[in-house]
C-alpha cells in the first residue's frame, strides 16, 4: 500500500513540473537562441532578430 501510495506521489509531482515547465515557457536565453537559429537559416532579418532579441530580455 505504501508503495502505490509513494508511486501515486511521484506521479504527480511529475505531472506537476511538466505543467509548470508548460506553463512558464522558454528562458530569454532560449528564446534568443532560437532566434539566432532563425537569423542564422535566413528566416527572419537582423531587424527581426534584434527585436525578438530585445522581447525576451525584457
């Protein structure tokens, strides 16, 4: 019994941090690395990128 209870608590603490880990997005400095990756493969201009860029230090 305590054993499906412990394994009962662990799951949700999981689904917990998942959701959280959802929930709060990227980091700035994920988010900058993306948009980098996007400069980089000539998606969007250097205009673009600075504002992204910019968003996400904010």
């Amino acid at each position: 019994m305590a054993q499906r209870y412990r394994a009962s608590v662990q799951k949700s603490v999981s689904e917990t941090n998942e959701y959280i880990r959802h929930v709060a997005g990227k980091s700035p400095a994920e988010q900058i690395a993306d948009a980098k990756k996007l400069l980089d493969e000539g998606t969007i201009t250097e205009s673009e990128y600075q504002q992204l860029k910019t968003k996400a230090l904010s």
